[in-house]
C-alpha cells in the first residue's frame, strides 16, 4: 500500500491514508491504533524525512 501510494507516512511519523483508497476503514483496521509508525528503537534505522516526503510527493494520492 505504501508503494502504491495508498498510505504515507508524516514527517512525524503519523500514518496518512489516501482519499483515493477504495476503503479507507479497512485500512484503518489494519494499522496501530494510534495512527502513528512504530519507530525503530534505533536512530538510524528510522525512515530519514527527505524520503518521506518524496514519497509523499511523487507517490502518494492525495
């Protein structure tokens, strides 16, 4: 889904799901409850925000 541009991530780490997406909900069920990524305990195995928002950018469906 993150490929597909169906879900992003905020540079915050908060998960985005697209307006496009046939089912929303389901998504929604599917994820953590918080709405948030589990962020890896390790600093530098967390997802540098300069990826992020090019995944936003030229991936994600508003």
């Amino acid at each position: 889904m993150f490929d597909r541009g169906l879900i992003g991530l905020s540079n915050d780490l908060d998960i985005l799901i697209s307006r496009q997406a046939n089912d929303p909900d389901s998504i929604k069920g599917l994820l953590n409850k918080t709405g948030k990524a589990i962020v890896p305990g390790r600093v530098f195995e967390r997802p540098h925000p300069q990826f992020l928002r090019w995944q936003r950018e030229n991936c994600f469906k508003e």
